[in-house]
C-alpha cells in the first residue's frame, strides 16, 4: 500500500495590497509597509517551520517544503 501525502503547500500569504491576492486556502496577512512585512514574514516562518519566497511584487508566501 502507497501512502500519498502533500509535502508542499502555502501556509501563508503576506501582502502589501489586499488586492494582488485571490481567494484561497491560506490567511492572507496584509501588512502596514515593508519593516511589517519582513517582520511577519520571519515570525511565522519561525513559528511554522517554513520557508518564506518573495514574489517580488509586494508579496510574499510561507511555504511548507
């Protein structure tokens, strides 16, 4: 028997401006300025053991790997 399981998935969304980001799974965290941004972004991949990508458009996504 095969055990399937998803080793990657967003935990997180952290944005500058609401509206680059659609509806999904994850929270979405929107931030005041970048310093918040950075601040966020570090704390919860502290907190969930994840990864964090820079989408290099006022977002960025916390990762499960």
């Amino acid at each position: 028997m095969v055990k399937a399981s998803i080793s990657k998935y967003i935990l997180a969304v952290i944005t500058l401006d609401a509206a680059l980001v659609g509806s999904g799974g994850a929270p979405v965290f929107i931030a005041r300025d970048r310093v918040e941004q950075d601040r966020i972004a570090t704390y919860l991949a502290r907190i969930t053991e994840g990864v964090v990508h820079d989408l290099e458009n006022g977002v960025y996504i916390l990762v499960k790997h």
